[in-house]
C-alpha cells in the first residue's frame, strides 16, 4: 500500500472502531458523541470514497464490521482488534475483493 492508502486505512479502522464503542485511547465523558460521529460518517458518502480510493469494496468493508467487530466476536483490547482489523484491510487491498460474496 503507498503511505496515503496507509492512511486511509487507519482512519477507517479508528472511525469502524469508534462507531462500535471501543474508543481507546479516545475514552471520555463525551463517548457517546465521538460513537454518534462515527456511525454517522459509517453511513456517509465520505467512507464510501475512502473504500474506494484504497480499493476495497464499501458493502464488503460493513459486512465485516457488523459481523465481527459491532457484534463484539473479536476479542483482545482496542489495540490488539485495531491491529487485526487493519491487517485485515491491507490483506483485501492487496487481493481481489469481489472473490467475496458478501
């Protein structure tokens, strides 16, 4: 991945992060606003660009989301499912997503 791709990578893992309710190291009083946020640009055309951009499916990226991380079947700390979640995002990026039935 070229280091902008990178990037974008990070901001969807930290953004899919903080829409579920792990928002470690950004845990405070105002939780519920940044997860609000967060859900909201899930929902926006603005996440659909990003997938795009670095080559992974939008539709593909959710269905892992909601399967995996919303529903709490990863387990480890914040950092541990960050770490997973984006090797996961690289791995996709670097093979053909519509191998996948979503």
């Amino acid at each position: 991945m070229k280091p902008e791709e990178l990037l974008w990578a990070n901001v969807l893992v930290r953004n899919l992060l903080d829409a579920s309710g792990l928002t470690y190291p950004n845990y405070d009083e105002a939780d519920w606003k940044l997860i609000n946020n967060a859900n909201a640009w899930i929902r926006s055309s603005n996440f659909i660009v990003i997938c795009e951009y670095i080559g992974i499916e939008p539709s593909f990226l959710k269905t892992i989301y909601h399967e995996k991380i919303k529903d709490k079947k990863i387990k480890g700390t914040t950092d541990q499912i960050y770490k997973s979640f984006l090797t996961q995002i690289t791995r996709l990026r670097t093979t053909d997503t519509h191998i996948f039935n979503v």
